[in-house]
C-alpha cells in the first residue's frame, strides 16, 4: 500500500485508506504527516525532560500544538509545508537536546528511536515515513488504543491552538500532550495503562475547551440568541470558512470602510452569536452550508475565500484562485497568508481581490437562529426546568459533531424531524446543518432546536448538562433525560467524545459508522465499560431512545 490512514469516519471501505485519502490527501502527503507527528514525539523526549529541570518549553510546545493541528482531518494537503515543518521540528529538537544538557548533564537513557534516529535529510523524509506510520505497532489493541489517543491529542491540539491566539494557555495540557506523546512508543505500557491514559486525555480536552471558552467569551463576550441572515446584499464580499475567531476579527477590521462584505460558511456560523463582531455594519450573514458542500458553495460565491482552520475540500479549478489559506491550513498553489511577528496578519491582498468580484449569487434566504450557549440557556434555566417538570419536554437530545458528505448522514435530518414534539435537541459543530434549516418550532418560547456554537463550542453543552443535574439535585448526570446521538468525522469529535466519558456520560451513540481505528476488543471495552453504541435506522433508534 502507499499510505495507511483510517483517523476519519470516511476511512476507505470502513477499515483505511491506503492508495489515497477519501479527503483527497494524497499518499506522499499522509505519509509526511506520519513522520511530522513521529518528529514531535521525538522533541517531546527532549521537552518533558526540559520541563522537570525548569527550562522554559514554551517554543516547543506551541510547535508541537501547531504541527499536531495541521495532521487534522481536511487542514493541510501542502507536501512543503509538512517538509517545511518537519525540518523545523528536528532543529528544534536538537536546541531543546542541547538545552537538557547543558542543565541536567546526561540524557543517557534517553534513547528511544524517535528522539534520536532519523536525519534531517529531505531525501530521507519518504524512505523514513514508512516506517513510522500508524501500521508500524502490530498489535492491533495497541495500535487502536494508540491511534485513539493521538486522534484525541490532535482534537485537542485545534482547540489548545484557538486560545493561544487569542492570548490563553494552560502549562497541564501542554505538560499532557508531551506524556501522551510519549507514552505511545512506549512498549512496556499495558492495554489498561493505556486505557488510563485515553482516560486522562478526556480529562484534558474538558480543560482545553473551558479554556478556549473563555478565551472566546472574555475576548468578544458571551454568545447571544441570534438571527442570522441567510440571504445576500449586493456588494462584492469575502467568504470566511474554518473555525479561528481572532483570524475572523482582523479580517473584519481590515474591512471596515472598503466597501466589502464579510459572510461565514461552515462553522464560523457562530461567529455571529458573539457581541463583539455585531458592530461591523458589513459582517451581512451567512453563506451556504456544512463544509463538504463548499466545491459549489464556493463557485457561486464569486469573491475570494479564507480558510482559517481545517475543513478544505482540495478546490476545484474554477474557483481556486479564489481560495486563501491561513494557520493550520494549506494546498498547493493557493496564496497563504502569515502572521508577523507580532501575530497580526495582513489581509489587503484578499480585500483588492475581492473589489474586483462580483456579488454573490444568491442560493437561498430566510434567516436561522443560534446562540444558545452555556451562559445564555443557564439564564433560561427556570423556564427549561418548569417546561420539564410539566412536562412539555420530555427529552433531550445532543446532537452535536460533524457533518459530512455521506448519504447515511440523511439520517439525523430524518431523526430530528421524527423526534416527537415536546423533545429538544442539543447541538454544536456543523451537524446542525442536517436540521438547523428545518421548521421544528418551540416549546413555550423554547426553540426545539439550541445551538450551542462550533464543535469547539461543545464545552457548553456539558455544562448544560452538569448544570442541570445540579437543579434537579441528582446524583448522576446520567439520570437527566438527556440523550446522546452524536454524529463524528474527524479528530475533533474525538476529544469532544474522550472529555464526555471523563464526564461520566454514558450510553452514546456515534454514527454514521464507528471508528475504523478501534479495534474489536478496545470497542469491547467502550461498549461494555460506558454504553458506547452505534445507530441503525431512524425507526428503531427512536424506540429505543424513547423507551418505547
């Protein structure tokens, strides 16, 4: 085979890709990925040691988020880049190495292969990343409980990534994901140390994302209940795709004035929930749908696009000079925009270009409705609580993650409009876009549908929940009516799923399909330890979930 990756839901014949990824990632691409993440495990030999003798790491750290990030699902298919990068890594393991010296003497037992044995030659960087790969761990339970551990550090790495730019950082994660970069090219650790230690990551991705969610809610306020235009104004205009609010600020400020529009696509929906960007007078709506549907989305758009974080479709040649990329994301021949050293970003070339672009073509109106994040439904907590000790909500249902191409996915717009009347659906990421646009109505002033924000926004949801069972003085948070049907693709979901069962949640189901990357005896382990399941039709689902 000439790649090996199964870290998505669209894992090819649902067990990996091995010629090309279904993302579009292409072999020699996967495979630098491979070596990228090797390379980070191999800095963080030299940096945990760095950390237990003082050193300051913090260079290393944010090197090892932003390269963890960039492996995300459908962020980066630029081989330069991951070349780029992976040379960046082994310089700077080397200066972390010498730094370990100098102050602690030897690192003899420092020995491990990926601290110390491939060369920084690019010509090597192929030959070597076939060794290095996910296939590299035989046994298929270590490799799953491996691959999952990663795959949750990746999630992590996106959101530990947002709050540093707006200025947030938290030592323990960073202390975290060095260990649990470690711990996975260690052959001495158990299946149950291992298993404690995907336990542990949970526990971290609960603090990366109460981190970014005040990182969010202290830099532009907390999300408010929203209309948000669906339609489209006449100006020539910029359409901001990915999840990055600080990117979405300065590029909102740089326009202030020029006579262009600014729309969201995909998650930066909420974007529009924060009290901050409402000033903007040209920040008009949003544009079109999940992120899979942006190969038409983006044609009819006519003016150029920015891509913040993940979430590219490799873009097709009518619209690709349109196309900017930023942070984490990246393709070959498209324009990438850079911070300088102070971390701002110059976006005037986008803004020329899009004076020159025609108006949007228009491909639906109406508006939708979002903001229900964790500050905003606590402040409507006596009203959910009379409406469910009435009665006149039965159920919960969450129903965040991802969105994606499939046609199982049809699914949760069949199951969201089958929930019976006086049950109310949780969501966060772009799953809310199977159901966002339907007309499910309220419950006493409720909207049947709360959104909650992006998938990095899914802390509110869990704190919703704990927030409930406080009210209704319950011992376990599995007692409320709360019900988990959770759509996942990528990486993200993956952490968000870890941080739920820290939680204690059990009994969620994940779909359209489980995970290629767990084995049978780990699913084993999921299912019989908290209840994990998958989904089979709407119809027997629904029973299943109503007791009935």
């Amino acid at each position: 085979m000439s790649m090996f990756c199964f870290q998505c839901q669209e894992a090819a014949k649902g067990t990996g890709c091995t010629l090309r990824g279904v993302c579009g990632k292409p072999a020699d691409v996967a495979n630098l990925q491979d070596l990228l993440i090797y390379s980070l495990k191999g800095i963080s030999f030299y940096n945990n040691r760095a950390r237990e003798l003082g050193i300051d790491t913090k260079k290393a750290d944010r090197l090892i988020v932003e390269g963890l990030f960039m492996t995300i699902t459908n962020a980066n298919f630029d081989k330069a880049r991951f070349v780029a990068r992976i040379k960046d890594a082994l310089k700077l393991r080397d200066e972390v190495k010498e730094s370990v010296v100098k102050v602690g003497g030897s690192i003899s037992d420092i020995t491990h292969d990926a601290a110390t044995w491939f060369s920084d030659s690019e010509e090597l960087f192929e030959e070597k990343s076939r060794y290095v790969g996910v296939l590299a761990t035989e046994n298929e339970d270590v490799r799953s409980l491996r691959e999952l551990l990663i795959y949750g550090l990746k999630g992590m790495a996106a959101y530990a990534e947002h709050a540093l730019n707006l200025g947030y950082e938290d030592d323990g994660v960073y202390t975290f994901i060095g260990k649990a970069l470690v711990a996975t090219t260690d052959n001495t650790l158990s299946a149950d140390e291992l298993v404690a230690l995907v336990m542990e990551c949970g526990k971290y991705g609960v603090d990366v994302m109460a981190l970014l969610d005040k990182a969010n809610t202290s830099t532009y306020g907390h999300p408010e209940i929203t209309s948000v235009n669906i339609g489209v104004k006449n100006n020539p205009a910029i359409l901001v795709s990915g999840h990055d609010l600080k990117d979405f600020e300065q590029l909102l400020e740089q326009t202030e004035g020029t006579g262009v529009d600014v729309y969201t696509h995909g998650e930066m929906l909420p974007a529009h929930y924060y009290p901050s960007f409402k000033k903007h007078s040209h920040f008009v709506g949003n544009y079109g749908n999940a992120w899979w549907k942006q190969d038409k989305e983006f044609d009819s758009f006519n003016g150029p696009i920015l891509l913040t974080t993940n979430c590219l479709v490799p873009p097709k040649d009518s619209y690709r000079d349109r196309v900017y990329t930023t942070g984490a994301v990246g393709f070959e021949g498209l324009t990438h925009i850079v911070p300088d050293a102070n971390g701002e970003k110059d976006f005037s070339q986008i803004i020329e270009h899009a004076k020159k672009c025609a108006s949007p073509i228009e491909i639906e109106t109406g508006e939708i409705v979002g903001g229900f994040a964790h500050n905003t439904v606590l402040s409507l907590a006596d009203k959910v609580v009379d409406a469910v000790k009435s009665g006149a909500i039965k159920r919960f249902f969450v129903m965040a993650g991802c969105d994606g191409r499939m046609k199982s996915r049809d699914y949760y717009t069949e199951f969201a409009k089958t929930l019976p009347q006086d049950t109310v659906i949780l969501t966060a990421g772009c799953a809310k876009y199977k159901y966002n646009k339907l007309e499910l109505g309220d419950i006493g002033g409720i909207p049947r549908v709360l959104d909650a924000g992006q998938c990095n926004d899914s802390y509110s949801l869990a704190v919703i929940a704990l927030k409930l069972k406080e009210v209704f003085e319950l011992n376990d948070i599995n007692e409320l009516p709360i019900s988990y049907n959770i759509a996942w693709y990528e990486q993200k979901a993956v952490i968000v799923l870890l941080a739920l069962l820290y939680l204690g949640v059990k009994n969620i189901h994940l779909g359209p399909t489980l995970p290629a990357f767990l084995s049978a005896n780990v699913a084993k382990v999921l299912v019989d330890t908290f209840g994990i399941g998958g989904i089979t039709n709407v119809e027997d689902d629904m029973k299943m979930f109503m007791g009935a």
